[in-house]
C-alpha cells in the first residue's frame, strides 16, 4: 500500500513569508509526528498526534510553527513569518500507536519537505 | 536527558569491505535502542532494533548487539554494497513514555565499487 506522502517536496520562500506543508499518513495509522531536519543533523522532534489530539508540541522552536490535524488523518505544518534559520527538511511520520507503557511501535517516515528561506 | 552519540561520516568504503558504525548512549534505565537508514531522497526507515541488553538486532546482512556495559550499539555488517550508501541513524527512545525517538546526527556512508 501507499507510504507516508509529504506535499511540497520542496519550498522556496521569501524570510516573512507563511508556509505550509502537508503530510498524508498510512491510511489506519493513529499517531503522527513532526520532525525537524537541519543539514548534516538528525530528525528533532516537533509535536505528536493522536487521531487528532496534539498530545506533545513541546519540540516547537517558537509560536510561529503551528500543527493540526482536524480530521485524526492528514495534517498541516504552518510556519508564519519565516525566518531564514527556519530552512530545513521536516519530516512527517505514522504509526499504528503509540502510548505510554506499550512497546514502541515502528514509525514509517515521508519523504520530507526541503524548505529553503532567502 | 537521554541522547546518542555517533561516529562522524563520511565512511567512505570499497565494495565488499567490513562496515563499522559506532554509537554509544546515554539513557536512563535500559531503553529498546534502533538503527534508521536514509536512502537519497527517501524518509527514514527502521533498519533493526534491539530491546534489551545483549540482544542483537539483525536485517539485510547488517548487525548490531546491545552492550549494556559499554553503554553502546554498534552497526556493523560483514561485506558492503554500494546499495549500501545511505545515511544511518542510531536512536534510542525518550524516557517520558511516549516512546518518541531521540536520533543521533547521522552517519553517511559511501560504498565505491
């Protein structure tokens, strides 16, 4: 079946600019995540959904990153204002759960947005 | 808090050499720990993982065993491709129960036929 989808692949965007970036997960999956990727690091975490609570935004770098998931299914990444230390591929991944005090469940990774901020 | 630690890349390798990728942790407790691979231009997938203290984890060829005393879980595999070439990850999960991954920085490894 489909993977994890992440729409643009990439984005270009003037510093002040709004953007958004999309995240289809596997169909079924109840948990979503966000993930910042900076050149040459790895994937940090953003925020956390279940269905379509936010359980964990605590990886947001400011109050201009913005998450939702309306539906418990796609979700959106909202950056207002951009700034040029914004310019990093974010990650989205799925999973079927995950809860405190199971076992980890496997996350399946998206392509990523690039997103670059002149 | 909890992190990892990896060797810097890149590794730059012939086909068929002998692969060794370090990672060491810090962690409370004794965490499940996970090797990641990033394919170019592909999302992270899950390589292997090991859930308790000498276990080893194992999929396509490549190793790694969970060394409590050393506080380490070493990537390795026996003879590399050049299919190989990726970017690998070392993780370990937080200790607040939500079992969200903490990555290491990554460690490129480039296979020359």
């Amino acid at each position: 079946g489909a993977g994890v989808s992440q729409s643009p692949r990439y984005k270009v965007a003037k510093r002040g600019q709004d953007v958004a970036l999309r995240c289809d997960p596997i169909s079924g999956h109840v948990s979503l995540f966000w993930y910042q990727q900076a050149l040459g690091q790895g994937p940090e975490f953003l925020t956390y959904f279940q269905n379509e609570a936010q359980l964990d935004k605590s990886g947001l770098p400011s109050d201009r990153f913005f998450a939702e998931r309306p539906e418990g299914s796609v979700s959106t990444l909202k950056i207002q204002r951009t700034q040029q230390e914004d310019s990093a591929v974010y990650l989205c991944a799925s999973s079927l759960a995950v809860f405190a005090g199971a076992s980890y469940n496997e996350q399946f990774f998206g392509p990523g947005t690039r997103l670059t901020v002149l | 808090g909890d992190s990892v630690t990896q060797m810097e890349g890149p590794v730059t390798l012939s086909e068929e050499a002998f692969l060794t990728i370090n990672c060491t942790y810090t962690a409370t407790g004794y965490p499940s720990l996970f090797w990641y691979v990033q394919y170019p231009g592909e999302g992270l997938q899950l390589l292997l993982k090991a859930t308790k203290a000498d276990d080893k984890g194992s999929n396509k060829g490549f190793e790694a065993t969970y060394r409590k005393e050393t506080t380490s879980f070493h990537l390795e595999k026996g003879s590399v491709q050049v299919s190989d070439s990726a970017v690998y990850f070392c993780a370990l999960p937080s200790s607040g129960g939500s079992y969200i991954p903490t990555f290491g920085r990554g460690t490129s490894l480039i296979v020359h036929p």
